[in-house]
C-alpha cells in the first residue's frame, strides 16, 4: 500500500476530511488510496507561522471574541473543532480557545503540538487529483495541490512505523 508522510497536526487534518489539499513541491502519476503516516517530527502546533493566511487573518481580526464570526470558513469552524476534540481526546482538560492570552496561546501552542502521535500511520484517504492552482485556504503559492477525498481516522493508528520522504510502500 501507498504511504504519503505528512507532520502533525496536518496528518490527522487530512485524515478528518478538514483538510482536503496538501501541498508539495513535487507531482505524482499516482492516484488512489493512500495510508497517511505522522512524520516522527510535529510542526509546534498550532502556532499561527504554520497556518495558511486565512487563519491567521481570522485569529487578527477576531482575537478575543466568541463565537467565531459568522463569515468564517467552514474549514476554520472545523479546524477549532479538531483543537478542541484533540484536546479532549488527550485529557488536556481544558479548552483551547483564541480568547486566551497570547502568552497562554504560545505555551498551549507548545504543550499541545507534540502531544499528537507519530511515527505512525494515522489513517487513509484517497488522492484524486494534482494541481497547481487550488483557491482553497490550505493551498499555498508556486506548490502542487494535491487534492484529497474519501478521508478516514483510524481509531487507533498503527504505531511504530519510521517514515520516507516521497511516496513510499507500506508492508506489514
């Protein structure tokens, strides 16, 4: 089976469906089911350098007011969802929330972002498409867009798996 490598906390955002494009400097013939293994290296999640501008834009402009502005994509809407459930999921006991103090933020943004598993494949969804000019939130500039469907968590992921760089084989 085909495995695409991806770090935290994207891995599991492509594997919840809140993700549909990743980008990558590189294109692919394949198309088809592929597992989704967590890189063994986080990002430090969920500090807003590592966000596509449309997060960042949002946290700017809303910072400290609840609820989320009307406006708001669905895929902000699901991405403060999947913060919150990853919170609850690992027993944080708490909700993280942009009302905190931003010094609060940071250290949450430390504390939670190497807590999510890697080394391991977290799911699978299936990659329909390659191109180079998505308009969805997650596409980054001069980038293939890989385009994303059919996505599933695995309730428990298959631990202990060391990742490659490219697409590469999974054998059991």
């Amino acid at each position: 089976m085909k495995v695409l490598s991806i770090r935290q906390p994207y891995a599991t955002l492509v594997c919840r469906g809140i993700k549909t494009i990743e980008n990558r400097t590189w294109d692919t013939k394949y198309r088809g089911k592929l597992l989704i293994h967590a890189s063994g290296k986080s990002l430090a999640w969920p500090e807003l350098k590592y966000m596509p501008d449309i997060f960042t834009k949002y946290h700017l402009k809303y910072y400290g007011y609840d609820p989320l502005p009307k406006d708001a994509p669905d895929s902000f809407k699901g991405y403060i969802q999947f913060l919150n459930e990853i919170v609850a999921q690992y027993g944080l006991g708490e909700k993280l929330t942009y009302k905190m103090p931003v010094g609060e933020a940071k250290n949450a943004a430390r504390k939670y972002g190497f807590i999510m598993p890697g080394q391991c494949i977290v799911g699978e969804a299936e990659l329909v498409d390659i191109i180079d000019d998505s308009q969805d939130e997650f596409a980054e500039p001069s980038c293939f867009h890989w385009i994303f469907d059919k996505a599933v968590l695995y309730k428990k992921p298959i631990m202990n798996v060391m990742g490659k760089l490219r697409l590469w084989e999974y054998e059991k």
